[in-house]
C-alpha cells in the first residue's frame, strides 16, 4: 500500500465522519452569526438541556440500527416510563429514586417484551414496535387517567435542571470544577488521539503530518474549552451533561471494544456469516432491545424531570429524532455500520437547528421542512458516497 | 502423505451410517465417510448429491436424522456451530460469507474473540491474525483492512485463515475455490496442502476435477444422498470418477475407506 494510496483511501473511508463534523461546525457558525445570543452561556446551557432526551435514545438507537433493525416506540416508552415515576413520586409521594429506578425497571420490560418478538419469535423490528408504540401510549394514558401530573420538584426535578457539582471547587462568577473537568477532557482526548496515531505508525499505516496533527488537537481544545468556559460563566455544569458524557464514553467502550458490540455489527452486517460463525444471534437482538428500553427509560426519567411532570402525550414524534440522528451521523439504512459519536453529532446538529431556528423566530412548519431535507441530504450524501467508492 | 498409511491411524473424523432427510427429499442415507489427520479427502458429487448437507450436520449447523459421527475414535454429538469449534472442526460454508463492514482481524475471529472479561483483546487478536496470514503465506494488505476492500481470492483466503483460529484437528472447504480465477484458485489449493503439512485433516468438496485430482489423497463420491464409490487419488481415471459420479457405476464393495476400522 503505497502512501499516496493510503492517503486517498483515508480521505474517502473518513469523509463520512469528517463531513459530518464540519457540518456540525458550519452549522453553528451560521447561526452565531446570524444571532449574537446563539453561543452566550445560557443558550448553551440550553441546547445541552433541551435536546439532551433525544441524544440518550440516539445512543440506544444507532445499536438497533446497526443490528439492522429499527425501534419506532422509544417516544411512547419515555412517554409511558416518565408515567410511572409520576404516579409514584406525585401522586403517591414516593421517594424521587423510587420513581427513578421504577422508571428504568419499566423501560427495561418494555425492552424485554419486544426483545422477545424480535428476536425468540422472529416478528421484523419494524412491525413489533409500531405495536410497541402504540401499546405502550395506550399504556400511558391508562396510567395517567387521561390527565397530566405535575410538579415533582424537590431532587427528581433537578436531575435535568439542577447544577449539582457547581462551585464544588469555588471560584468567582466562573465555576472552576467545570473548567477541571473540560481541561481534563482536552488532555484525555489529545492522549487518546496520540495513542491512535502511535498505534498507526507502528503498523505502518498512514497519519497526518505533525502540524495537521497538533492543529487538529489545538482546535478541539479551544472549541472544547471555549464552550466550557460559557457553562463555567452560567451555572457551571449542569448534572445532565455529567449523565451524557457517562453515558457516550460507556456506550462507545460497549459498542467498539465489548465483544456483544462486535456481535451487533457482525449481525447487522451479515447475519449468515454471524450465525454460521457461532454468534448467538437471538441473544444478542434481545439484549440490543432491552438496551434501547432500558434508555428509554433513561430518557423518560430525564425528560418527565425537565417538563416538571408527565403528560399523556409526552414523548410523541421522539423516535423520528432519534432515528434522524443515528442516519444524519452515518448509520447505514442495512444495517452494519454506524457509530455511537456519530449519532451524538447528528443529534447535536439537529438540536442546534432547531434551536438555532427558534432563536431566529423561524416557524415551526418551516423547521420541520428544513429538519426534513437535512436528513434526506445527509442519507442521499451517504449513498453517494458508497456508490462512489464502489465504482473505484 | 498416502491413504494406505494415513488409514492405520485413528481417523480424525468417522461418520457412520448417517442419514437426513427434508421431508420428501432424502438428502443423506446411510451415508460414511473417514478423515485421517495428514490427509485431504475430496468430497464429489453431482449438483443436489448431499455434500454441502453432510458438511453441515459435520459442523453443527443441522443435526442428523440417525447415525454416529466419531472424533479421534469417539463418538460426539455436535449441537451448533460453537460445539464444532470447541470439538476441533471448522467449517468453510459453500455459502458463507464474510462480514464486510468488519475487518480481517474481527472476521478472523468472529464467535470466538480473544476476551479479557467482556471486552475484546484488539492487540492480541491482531497479533494472532498476522501469525496465521503468514503461515497460509497469503497476499492481504492489513489485518485491519475491511472485507468490503478485499478480492474475491482475498477473501476466500480470510475464510480458510478463519479455520485456523484455535486448534482445529478438522477442517472442511465446501467450494472453496468456486467463484475463484485460476490464479486465485492456485493460491486456495496451496493453502489446502498447508492445511494437510500442519497435520490436520481436510475434507474438500469440489465439482472441479482438476482442482481435486490436484490436492487430494482420496476421492470419495456421492449420488443421491448415498456413498458411491472411494478411489485412491494416484490410481483413478478420470472417467472412473465421471462414472462413479453420474451413476454408471453402482457402489463398490468393500469400499476402501473401512479399511482403517
Ligand atoms: N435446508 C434444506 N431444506 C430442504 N431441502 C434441502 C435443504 N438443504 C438441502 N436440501 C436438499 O437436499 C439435497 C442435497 O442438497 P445439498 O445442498 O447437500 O447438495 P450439494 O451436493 O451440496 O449440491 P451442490 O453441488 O449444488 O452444492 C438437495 O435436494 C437439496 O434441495
Ligand atoms: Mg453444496
């Protein structure tokens, strides 16, 4: 493999990945100038809060997508889980942890149910939670009596609103514990990258040269650091960030170097050769599903304590954001390829769309338009893509 | 290495009196055949004639109706794909084929990862996968290149380096050289004496002559689910096996193969 070979092949491999960074950036470039009060800390603060549901689904999400199945109730799940905490924190004064953990008890049966059409019974994805999401609305309105609970208050309400760790280690105005956990985060990260491009050398593979290589890392820092120092100059960190960011490093650990990870992918890739190659397919489709359940719950819990309350119709359209995100951030429609980062940054830009369009008073209709042909193009530029690559 | 003396050690694979139907269709009766280890039996046979199913119930992947299939002198009962594994038998499927959007080293090693509690041991695995792509001697770019960005020859190559994760006494090609160019196909046939220098024993299933004539210590063929005749490599003519396998000629009795019981 000559250098030049190996260049090209990177370029086209990765333009999927870096196509979607730069249009992450391009896109909130766009947008703070076209709104000075896009980037100030309060809006940031904003965007983390208000979208964060849809990136914990996303993670669930892009796993059944790479598996090569597709889950359309995940709205109706966090709708029918954030219920159940309602019922027991409102209405029954249970303790905020009891509604918690009732809540991700119910998200992982609903994941066990429809793990067990999919994958013991044989029934499509497809069909089994369009059941789901209609079962398990109807569900909710049963739990709910048809109206609305609210406020939980007290801790269950500041798990999606409260800024726990801010001034944990003091500091005046800017939270320094924050700015620590960015700072540590830059040098995780320009370690990891190192160890990569080491790993690379050492097999003789291609890498940026240096300046493009300490370029890139200086970038992300500054990017990162800046964006920490907003959150810093606000309320500091808000608890919610600390779950996802949990969540995104455990997820991409499970997804890229657990053995049930490499098992989704050789499934969704060919699940002949996985059968045959002694993956127990069944075992691993129902536990994908009672993953994606389990954080479903996850988001019902997160999203119940952000609205103050739970409403019958919570939830609803939630599984096409999600859905939107895994196939904007590279997953393949057949299944096989797609990765947890990948769904983080399609569901950042569309969160920063929407908000970014609401910030400019653009209407509803028009944003979901817009929303629509994002993901449209994003597929189209993927297919393409494949096509193009094929052809050489 | 010749079936005369191969045939006065214990076979690596007995399988007697195996049958399996599919409702009308009697795909295998009464069906034995014998590996040795240091030995490659070519497996022939018209389209339909059983093979690919007899590999199969060999491997796990559907289990006879009757009969007995031995390992090494003992009798075993394989469930699946992972007990075929676990018992030394790997399997090169007719229709098999790889994942493509995983690379060498996950395919070599797919259903069966290096692990240290749950997670995967990356370095160690590729470091085994560059071991074995060098034995079969093979032309692959990286361990860690795709599937998708393979050829065909290179693939095939993957699938049989496949068979040498763990330590299998048994391995079993059903076509393995089907889809292939003659270069390529050269390159999978020097890999099949590879296998045999290693001391494991192969069973290959082709509907190439050339290909079987070439590698093979015994020819055993198949017709209509029944064994139908066994010759040694060196002494059949071409037009013995044609006979054999389109049914000119009835079984011969005793066959060869029982020579080692
Ligand atoms: N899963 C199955 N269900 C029903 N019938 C089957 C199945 N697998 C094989 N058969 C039938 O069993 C018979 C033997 O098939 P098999 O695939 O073993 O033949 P083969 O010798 O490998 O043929 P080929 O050279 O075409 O690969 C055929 O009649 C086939 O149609
Ligand atoms: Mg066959």
């Amino acid at each position: 493999m000559t250098a030049i070979a190996g260049f090209s092949e990177m370029v086209t491999r990765n333009l999927r990945q870096s196509g979607i960074f730069a249009a992450f950036v391009l896109i909130v470039l766009l947008f703070s100038l076209l709104n000075s009060n896009f980037l100030s800390p309060g809006n940031l603060t904003n965007i983390v809060l208000q979208y964060s549901y849809i990136l914990i689904l996303a993670i669930g999400m892009v796993m059944v997508i790479v598996l090569g199945q597709i889950d359309l109730s995940v709205g109706s799940v966090v709708a029918l889980t954030g219920a159940v905490a309602a019922v027991l924190v409102i209405r029954n004064g249970a303790p905020w942890w009891v509604g918690a953990l009732a809540a991700l008890a119910v998200g992982g049966l609903v994941g066990m149910w429809q793990g067990f059409w999919v994958a013991y019974v044989g029934i499509p994805g497809f069909i089994v939670t369009l059941a789901g999401m209609l079962l398990f609305r109807g569900m909710t309105y049963r739990v709910l009596d048809n109206v609305s609970l609210s406020p939980f208050g007290g801790t269950y309400y500041d798990v999606a609103n409260g800024f726990s760790t801010n001034g944990w280690f003091g500091g005046y105005g800017v939270d320094v514990f924050t700015l620590v956990i960015f700072g540590l985060a830059v040098v995780g990260y320009a370690v990891s990258q190192w160890r990569t491009r080491m790993g690379r050398i050492a097999y003789q593979q291609v890498v940026e040269s240096m300046p493009i290589f300490v370029a890139k890392i200086a970038v992300v820092a500054v990017v990162v650091m800046a964006f920490g120092y907003q959150l810093a100059q606000y309320r500091g960190l808000p608890n919610i960030l600390i779950l996802l960011a949990v969540l995104i490093l455990a997820y991409s650990v499970i997804t890229q170097r657990s053995v049930f990870g490499r098992h989704i992918y050789a499934i969704g890739g060919n699940l002949n050769a996985a059968q045959l190659s002694g993956v127990k397919v069944r075992k691993v489709t129902f536990w994908t599903f009672v993953n994606m359940g389990l954080l479903a719950g996850v988001a019902g819990v997160v999203f119940s304590s952000r609205m103050n309350g739970a409403q019958p119709s919570a939830g609803n359209m939630f599984e096409l954001d999600a859905i939107a995100a895994a196939f904007i951030g590279g997953a393949s429609t057949t299944g096989g390829v797609g990765r947890v980062t990948g769904a983080m940054t399609g569901a950042l830009i569309m969160a920063v769309m929407s908000n970014g369009m609401q910030l400019m008073g653009v209407p509803q209709s028009i944003q979901q338009m817009v929303k629509g042909l994002v993901l449209l193009l994003a597929v189209a530029f993927d297919v393409w893509n494949k096509r193009r690559a094929d052809a050489r | 290495m010749s079936s005369t003396v191969a045939a006065t050690r214990v076979p690596v694979l007995a399988i007697r009196q195996v049958s399996k139907r599919f409702g009308p269709v009697e795909a295998l009766v009464d069906v034995d055949l014998v590996v040795h280890p240091h030995e490659v039996v070519a497996l022939v046979g018209d389209n339909g004639a059983g093979k690919s199913t007899l590999a199969k119930v060999v491997s796990g992947v559907m289990a006879p109706d009757s009969g007995v299939i031995e390992l090494d002198g003992e009798p075993v009962a394989i469930a699946s794909p992972s007990d075929a594994h676990q018992a030394g038998i790997a399997t090169v499927f007719q229709d098999y084929a790889l994942c493509e959007n995983l690379d060498v080293t996950a395919n070599l090693f797919l259903g069966r990862e290096l692990r240290e509690r749950s997670l995967m041991r990356d370095g160690e695995m590729e470091r085994v996968a560059r071991g074995i792509l060098r034995v079969l001697t093979s032309r692959i770019p990286s361990v860690r290149t795709p599937i998708a960005h393979l050829t065909a020859g290179q693939r095939q190559t993957v699938a049989i380096a496949r068979t040498l994760i763990g330590s299998p006494r048994l391995v079993i090609l059903d076509e393995p050289t089907a889809a292939l160019s003659v270069a390529h196909t050269a390159e999978v046939l020097n890999h099949i004496e590879r296998l045999r220098e290693l001391g494991l024993g192969v069973v290959l299933i082709s509907h190439n002559l050339n290909d079987v004539r070439a590698v093979s210590d015994r020819i055993e063929v198949l017709r209509h689910g029944r064994n139908n005749g066994s010759f040694d490599t060196r002494n059949v003519s071409q037009e013995e096996l044609l006979a054999a396998i389109t049914g000119a000629t009835q079984v011969p009795e005793p066959r060869p193969s029982d020579v080692g019981r």
